[in-house]
C-alpha cells in the first residue's frame, strides 16, 4: 500500500513539475527564466562589470566564471526550492504576503547590486592606493570573497522575486 502512495505522489509531483514546466513558457515564466540566466548572459552582454585584475577589475584570485557559475546555481536552486514551497501560492490567504515578500526580494536585489558595484569599483580603483593591496596579494581574497557573496545575493534576490510573481500567476489560474 505504502509503495502505491509513493508512487502516486511521485507521478503527482512530476505531472505538477512539467505543468509548471509548461506555466513557464508565459510571460511571468519568461521573466523568471531569464533571471536565472541572468548571471550566464552577463557573460556575453556584460552588463556588471566582471573584470579580472589583467583587465582592470579587482578579481586576482577568483574567476569571472566562478562567479557566474555560483550566481546561476544558486539561481537554479532557489526556483526548485521555491517550487517545492507551492502548496502556499493556492491559499488565497497568502498571496497578498507573497507579493510583498516578491518586492522586498526585487529591493533586497536592487540594494545587493549596488552594493557590489560600490565594492568592486572601490577594489579595482582603491586596493592599492587606499589598502596597500599588491596585485598578487593573497589579502585581495578579503575583498574577492564578499564580492562573489553578493553577485550571488543580487541574481538569487531577483530570481526569488520573478519566480514569486511567476508562481502566483501560475497558482492563480488554478484557483
């Protein structure tokens, strides 16, 4: 009995996952999608500044993809996750929180990326003058560090915020 339960929630939760596969194709979906390839198409478009040290950025000891690879798993990550939290989207209780909580992510990703443009900038221009950094100083991992957190918290933040919308769409039109 219990391995027919399993299975039935397992064919469940796949059918829910490739409907909400399938949700993603709209707009809201589209918006979520995109910001999770946001950190893999700054790559391309370059958008925020991912300079190594050569190339007049502050980064000596991480890589550019290092910290494009981070930001897009945590970014994929988070959507699964978010998914697995759905049963809240179908209350209509909640919804109104969940908006707000879109926004504060959307503000939280706003603030995180100028935040890191502050830093960056600082590092790439000031390491040296104002830190006495060298470029092979292994004291530049200070700066790095925070630098990788908060390029992650800016896609992760955004991500949250689209997929949030995304999902109350989504949950809304089963309602």
């Amino acid at each position: 009995m219990k391995a027919t339960n399993r299975s039935t929630k397992d064919t469940t939760f796949l059918k829910e996952f490739e409907d909400f596969v399938t949700f993603l194709r709209n707009l809201w979906g589209a918006l979520a999608g995109i910001s999770t390839l946001f950190p893999l198409s700054n790559v391309f478009i370059q958008i925020i500044p991912l300079e190594t040290f050569d190339n007049g950025g502050p980064l000596v000891w991480f890589s550019p993809r290092l910290f494009t690879t981070l930001a897009t798993m945590v970014s994929l990550f988070l959507i699964l996750w978010t998914f697995g939290q759905r049963s809240h989207f179908r209350s209509s209780k909640v919804r109104r929180s969940i908006q707000r909580q879109a926004w504060g992510s959307f503000a939280i990703g706003l603030f995180a990326i100028v935040i890191y443009l502050a830093s960056y900038y600082f590092l790439a221009i000031n390491a040296f003058d104002v830190l006495g950094w060298e470029s092979a100083d292994s004291r530049r991992l200070i700066g790095e560090i925070p630098l990788l957190a908060i390029y992650s918290v800016f896609f992760a933040f955004v991500t949250r915020a689209f997929i949030l919308l995304g999902m109350l769409e989504y949950f809304r039109q089963e309602l």
